[in-house]
C-alpha cells in the first residue's frame, strides 16, 4: 500500500486539520511527520470544535493508528495536556497512538531559548510560535538533540542535565534560571507520562503497516510557504513542510508516496512576519478576517489576510507535485460582489512574472489581478458540488486553467459536513 500525502501549500492554517479528519475513515493509519505544538490543526463535528497540536487528526475515528514520525519535534508537557483533555471527553487516544523514539524532545530550555532568539532579532523577528521549534530543530542537525527513546535509557538525567546547560550559557542565565524551575517539574512528569505510552521504531511500525495492507495518510503541519528551503526565508518554519518531509519524516521511500493531496484557501492567510504579496492592509482584509474568523488556533494571534495567489500556488504545486487539491473557506467570500485573484507579480524594474522571485524579502513585487464575480453560496442542502452557483464554479475553473490540477474537494463551513466531493 502507498502513503498519501496532504499538505498545506500556503501559509499554514489551510484547514488540514478539517480535511484529514474528514477523509481518515478511508485510511487505517495517520501520521504526523514534521512540525510540532507550532500546529494548531481545528476539526468540527458533532458541534463540537476540536484543536489538535500535536496529535495526529485520526484521533476521533475508531480503529485508526495514529503516529507521531521521527521527523516531528515533540512536547511532552503540551503532549500529555492533549491526551488529558480527549479523556475528559471519554477518548482514550493513547490507545490508537503510536509515537516514534526518534522523535526529538522539545525541552522547557528550548522554549526559553526559541523567545529569547526572538526577542535578539528585535525588529527581525520571525514571528514564532514561541513553542521551541527552532531550537529543537537546530539541535537535531547540531548532533545534540535527545530523542524519545532517549527517556528509557538510564543516563536519561545526566543527558537531559548536559544540554540544558548548554542552553543557559546561551541565555542571560538568571531570568532563564527562575522560568526554568516553574517549568521542570510539569516537563519530568510528562516525560513519566511519555514512558507509558506506545513508544515504537516508527520506520518499522509504518513499513510493516504498508506491507501488511494498511494505507496511510501523511497529515503535514504548516504550509510549503514556510518550509525551511522553499519558504519565504528566513520567515520561515525550521522543518521540510513539502512532501519530502513525509519520506525523511516516517522514514519511508519516494517510491512508496501516492496521491499528493494540496490544500489551500480560497484565499491567503499568513500569521507572524515575512512577506506576503496579495496582502490587504484595508478594510477588504478587514472583512476577510472577520467571516473567516482569522486569528490562529495556537497563538490567537490576528492572521493577515490577502486574495489567493496563483504564482506562490503553483510553485507549491511543483514542489510538491501535488495531484488533486482541496479548496477550502470558499463559504467565506460569500459576502463580497467581486473577488480578486493574483495571477502574476510586475517586479520592480517594471518586468512581469509568474514565478516567485528568488528572495521576496527584498524583491518587492506587486500582484497583477484579475476580477471575478462573486457568490452568496452556502454549503447546498443537497451535498451536491453540481447546485453551487455558477460563479463559485467559474472561480474553481479558473484557478484549475491556471495550475492544471483538478479541485477535488471544496469546502463549504467548518464542520465535517460541510464538504462538497467532485
Ligand atoms: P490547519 O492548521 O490547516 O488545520 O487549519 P486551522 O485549524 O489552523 O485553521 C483553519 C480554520 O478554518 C479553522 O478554524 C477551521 O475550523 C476553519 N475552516 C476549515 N474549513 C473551513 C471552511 O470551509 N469554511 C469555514 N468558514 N471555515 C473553515
Ligand atoms: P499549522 O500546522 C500557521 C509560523 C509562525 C511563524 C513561523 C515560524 O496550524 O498550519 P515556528 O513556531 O515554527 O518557529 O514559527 O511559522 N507558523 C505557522 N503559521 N500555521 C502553522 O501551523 C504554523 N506553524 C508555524 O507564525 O511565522
Ligand atoms: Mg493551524
């Protein structure tokens, strides 16, 4: 059996979670693969909202295995939290939850380590999530990291000890000493909490699951915009957010990669700093924000707001080689008579292109726009695509002209049911 991959090709916050919630029923394994509680991944049923972070989003379907990959980076004390309130609401996820050792541990001194980066780049800031991702990411490829399995062994303490100091002779070590000692305690009995979980060689749980006829869905975090490489660097996130994540990530082959599933907005968010072409400081973007109820799901930060961008689109659909993609929060233009769509960047010396330009940190672009007419669609009461108006499908075939990948599912609301297959 093959891996199928989703992944967000913008920004983040594409609405992943919703998507991977809604098509795990046809899969026996879900698997996170990179990223960590920088994730806020909302799913909707039952007029109940949920927010994972890093749980995978199978969690609420029974029978499916859920696994947490080598490639994420893992925080004991937001992980146990996670697992503590799915069991106030009757869910046994450690059940179904399967975590490889070589998962790197978040430690309480890479939080403290990722604000107090931020706060040296002053002006510069990335915009993190403050969850400690960066330094944990650094540490891995620095060869000093410690991993899940790492908690099993007996010099668990001495190592833990060693990188720890470490990270404070980074740090003005007063203010960092006295955070650090409200924190340890929590970070212990969580990693006492980690130990009773299904801690497994996760290479060897997902191979052998593909060979004995289980299909996987690889459920990414962030956005191909934000990916260490390929992202708008260095606003950036620290891990592969591409499909290329998914193979180092679980520890799988290229080979063994099915359909690659994009999701995007039917429009552009973006959350922290860096550069976002289609951006609207205006009350458009006001009102954008305000039916799309933008502000994030870890942070609660506002999120900014533009039109859909086909440049930066089609450069995640290449990256990625995306197969079929899911359009998302179509329902949140309905209140607007015309919508936008940016179709390529006139560049400064007054050139026009549609490809991203190699830094657009300091390339300012202008996006070129065309207009479309706008609808008042809902999700129709038939659950068919066919009823959606035809403006709504006017907008949907343009955008598949422009990046030649067909839209197969367009989502209407929040909820789990409010989503159109085609
Ligand atoms: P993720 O990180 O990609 O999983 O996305 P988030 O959960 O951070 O953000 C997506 C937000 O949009 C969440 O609040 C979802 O409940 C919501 N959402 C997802 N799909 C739709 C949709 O089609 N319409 C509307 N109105 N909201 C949606
Ligand atoms: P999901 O999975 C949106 C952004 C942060 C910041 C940059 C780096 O919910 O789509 P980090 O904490 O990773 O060092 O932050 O990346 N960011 C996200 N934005 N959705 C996310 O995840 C994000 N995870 C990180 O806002 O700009
Ligand atoms: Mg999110």
């Amino acid at each position: 059996m093959k891996v199928d991959v989703l992944l967000g090709l913008q920004w983040g916050d594409e609405g992943k979670g919703k998507v991977v919630d809604y098509l795990a029923s046809k899969y026996k394994v879900v698997a996170r693969f990179q990223g960590g509680p920088n994730a806020g991944h909302t799913l909707e049923f039952d007029n109940i909202k949920h927010v994972l972070h890093q749980i995978p989003s199978g969690i609420f379907r029974e029978d499916i295995k859920n696994i947490v990959g080598n490639g994420v980076v893992l925080d004991p004390v937001i992980f146990k939290k996670e697992i503590e309130a799915l069991k106030n609401l009757n869910i046994d996820a450690a059940k179904n939850l399967f975590i490889s050792k070589k998962a790197q541990l978040i430690l309480p001194t890479h939080r403290l380590l990722d604000a107090y980066q931020e706060k040296q780049k002053g002006n510069a800031k990335i915009g993190s999530t403050l969850k400690g991702i960066g330094p944990t990411y650094q540490d891995k490829i620095g060869r000093q990291g410690l991993r899940v399995g790492d908690i099993l062994m007996s010099d668990f303490t001495k190592r833990y000890e060693v990188l720890k100091s470490k990270h404070l002779a980074q740090m003005e070590a007063k203010e960092a000493n006295d955070q650090l000692e409200e924190m340890e305690p929590a970070f212990m009995d969580a990693v006492e909490f980690l130990k009773t979980l299904n801690l497994v060689d996760g290479e060897y749980f997902v191979n052998e699951e593909l060979s004995t006829g289980s299909n996987v869905l690889a459920e990414g975090a962030q956005g191909s915009l934000l990916d260490v490489d390929f992202g708008s660097y260095p606003f950036v996130t620290s891990s592969n957010t591409m499909v290329a994540g998914a193979c180092s990530g679980l520890g799988v082959s290229p080979s063994k990669i099915g359909e690659v599933m994009g999701v995007f907005k039917a429009y552009c968010t973006r959350v922290g700093s860096g550069p976002f072409p289609t951006e609207l400081f205006d009350e458009t973007g006001e009102r954008l924000r305000k039916e799309g109820h933008e502000f994030g799901a870890t942070t609660g930060r506002p999120r900014r707001c533009g039109w859909l961008d086909i440049p930066a689109l089609k450069y995640a659909i290449m990256i990625n080689g995306v197969t079929q993609l899911f359009m998302m929060k179509a329902d949140v233009l309905m209140s607007f008579d015309k919508v936008r769509i940016c179709t390529g960047y006139k560049l400064a010396d007054g050139t026009e292109t549609g490809k991203l330009p190699y830094d657009l940190v300091s390339e300012s672009v202008e996006p070129i726009y065309v207009e479309l007419p706008g609808w008042k669609d809902t999700m129709p009461a038939s659950g068919k695509y066919e009823d959606l108006s035809e403006s709504l499908k006017s907008y949907i075939g343009f955008i598949e002209k422009e990046v030649g990948v067909p839209i197969k599912i367009v989502s209407m609301g929040p909820d789990r049911s409010h989503t159109l297959i085609r």
